[in-house]
C-alpha cells in the first residue's frame, strides 16, 4: 500500500522523536524512502602481490594511544588513486586499534548513487575490516540534489540510502570496546579503547542541512534537522555520562563540520530555523559537558574534537576558552590539502600540557599549533 506524504511525514517525525525522548529505544532499521536492499560488504580478497612497504610513523609514547583519522577524501580520480596506491598500504602498516573516516568520502561533483557508495565502504572497511567508524559529510547527502550534477537526487533519499549502505548492522566488536549506536541514528557510535572514549555526532556543512534545500519538501527536511540536533543532544549527554561511569582517561569526539564556521550568526529557533548558527548550541553543550568531564579523578581530563570540512591543518588548544581549558580542537587533514593524507593522533591522558598531538600519515607533517 502507498503511503501519501503527509502520512509518511506524521508518521516518521513522530516515531523519531519518540526515539529521541527514550534513550532505551532499541535501533530500528526504518527505510522510509526506499525499500531496494544494499548490497553487503564484499568479501576480503587476498593481495595479489605485496604493497610497497611505507615508511613507518613514529611511535607513541608510554601509556599513549594512536589512532588514525581520514577525511574529506576522495575528491578527485588522482585523490582516489594516491588513496589505493600509498595511503591504503600506509595504514595497513601502520595497524591501529581502528580508523575513522569524518566525512566526505567522495567529491562535491561526483553524483550520489549507491553503486558509489558501496564502492567506497567496501574500500574503506577493507583497510581496517571490523574496525572502521565513519561519520558522514555533506557531499554524501546534503550536496546530492545540486542542479550541477550529473543525476541531481533528493537530499533526503540519500540519507537513508547512506544509512543503509554503511550503517545497517553493527559491527562485531569485542564488549570490552563499550561499543553503542544511537537508535534511529546508526551513524552516532561511541566506543572505548585503552582508556579513552571516543564518540561519532552527526553534523555536517550547509548549515548542518538546513540550507540548499532543493528536492525536498522544506518543512520536512528542517524537522529532520531539529530531530537530529535533539538526537545529538541526547547522545552527547550519554556518551559523556558513560564515559565518566567508565573511569575514560580522556574522550574524543569526531565530526564533520566545522563547528566554528556557521553559516550565519544568531540561535536557530521557531522563527529563524535556516539563517542561523546551526552549531551554537552543540558548541555550548560540549564546552559544558567538557568542563564537567575535566572535574572528575586527580589529573584534569582532557577532550578533543576532530572534524574536518575546511582546509586549515591545525590545533587550537584554547578551543574550550576559560570555561573548559581542557577542550582542545583539531582540523585534520583534508579538504583539497595536497597530497591527500591520513592523519595520525595520539592520546596522552597524563600529559596535561600535552594530551593530543597528530601528524599525516605518509608526509609526517605536523598541525600549526593555532587555528586562525
């Protein structure tokens, strides 16, 4: 039976934000849009010769962690290439606890279809396989329905198909990762590994969605986009009041956007709900919880956020200002930085001076030390 719209959006908005109010809600696989399945992971092949052997990064210090992050990637055919021929084996080398890609993982001209993006989880997932998180970007939904593109599709039907594609089931992790997914919103994860907690928001440019709408029914699509933000207040209360419960050392967040470039200025409300600083309120909640966060054990806790979507390679210490010293930031690498790289971060609790370094991968170049 076909569902008119105005039932499906009745329908849909209220089975979201029943899901928002109730964080025991179990994770629904709703398809709104489309009902075609995706095709599952392909199987691992074995390489049929043996890479070149990267050079290898530095290693941690005691009582470190390292991760690698990627982004904003990739953006062309060469991009694509260097990506398969010398990051793939650099990070297979590398071999940490896990990679997480923050979005953007194809070009703003490239059209979104799901072909595409079955391509690009199964080449990601392969670098890592059981280990890889992603946050998705802009380019991946709300760039689809841009007039300029090949096969302009609905912003929205992008969405769910990317949920679809990278989200369906949750990975097979060992419990001792503490590893969740939101319900409703597969795309936010939090997880926990040598002591340090990490967590996925879902944020991204265009004002975080609620500009450029094109081929969507306006009303539904910024419904959505308050949904979301409510659903990411919500897990970022969790996710810090879980890792608090677990005695976490540190805590990582990855996103996306940068927080600190809106769009426009002034709180998005009932009256203004598309020319507004769409991060407003995730940048006060975070500096608050933060600042909580810090307060807890003998040594001052640290946090950081890592996004990418703007160019600058960078980490600002003084993010969190004087209310949460401990909140550090860090633009990683990517969006057009050439060549296109991977960045390495390490996580040292103990260093209160010091608790977050990052370098690239293959280049070993180092982040400026301020974010202008």
């Amino acid at each position: 039976m076909t569902m008119t719209f105005a039932a499906y959006k009745k329908n849909f908005l209220t089975s979201i934000l029943l899901c928002v109010a109730c964080s025991a809600c179990t994770l629904k696989a709703a398809t709104p849009y489309l009902s075609s399945p995706v095709s599952p992971p392909a199987p691992l092949s074995p390489q049929s010769q043996q890479p070149e052997q990267p050079q290898q990064p530095k290693k941690p210090q005691q009582n470190a962690m390292r991760f690698i992050a990627i982004g904003d990637t990739p953006y062309s055919a060469d991009e694509e290439q260097h990506l398969k021929q010398k990051i793939a084996s650099a990070i297979k080398a590398a071999a940490p606890p896990f990679l997480v890609h923050y979005g953007d993982l194809k070009g703003g001209a490239e059209s979104c279809s799901e072909d595409l993006f079955v391509a690009r989880r199964d080449f990601f997932s392969s670098l890592l396989p059981g280990r890889f998180f992603y946050t998705p970007g802009d380019n991946e939904w709300t760039d689809c329905d841009r007039s300029f593109l090949e096969v302009p599709v609905s912003e929205l039907k992008s969405l769910d198909l990317l949920r679809r594609v990278f989200f369906a089931p949750p990975m097979n992790l060992p419990e001792s990762w503490q590893y969740s997914r939101q319900a409703n919103f597969p795309e936010n994860a939090r997880w926990m590994q040598n002591g340090v907690f990490f967590m996925t928001v879902h944020l991204v440019s265009t004002n975080n969605g609620r500009l450029d709408i094109q081929l969507d029914d306006i009303e539904l699509a910024l419904a959505l986009v308050e949904a979301r933000d409510q659903a990411n207040r919500v897990w970022m209360k969790e996710s810090f009041a879980t890792a608090l419960k677990a005695d976490a050392k540190a805590m990582v967040i990855v996103t996306q956007a940068d927080v600190t470039s809106p769009d426009a200025e002034g709180p998005c409300t009932a009256i203004n709900r598309m020319h507004c600083d769409a991060f407003q309120n995730f940048r006060e909640n975070l500096v608050r919880n933060a600042r909580k966060f810090a307060k807890r054990g003998k040594t001052r806790k640290p946090v950081l956020l890592l996004h990418g979507d703007t160019n600058p390679f960078c980490i600002d210490k003084e993010f969190g200002g004087a209310q949460a010293p401990n909140l550090w930031r860090l633009n990683a690498w990517g969006d057009f930085k050439a060549p296109a790289d991977a960045t390495i971060v390490t996580v040292q609790p103990e260093n209160q001076q010091q608790p977050f370094t990052a370098e690239t991968l293959l280049g070993h170049e180092t982040p400026a030390q301020r974010c202008e």
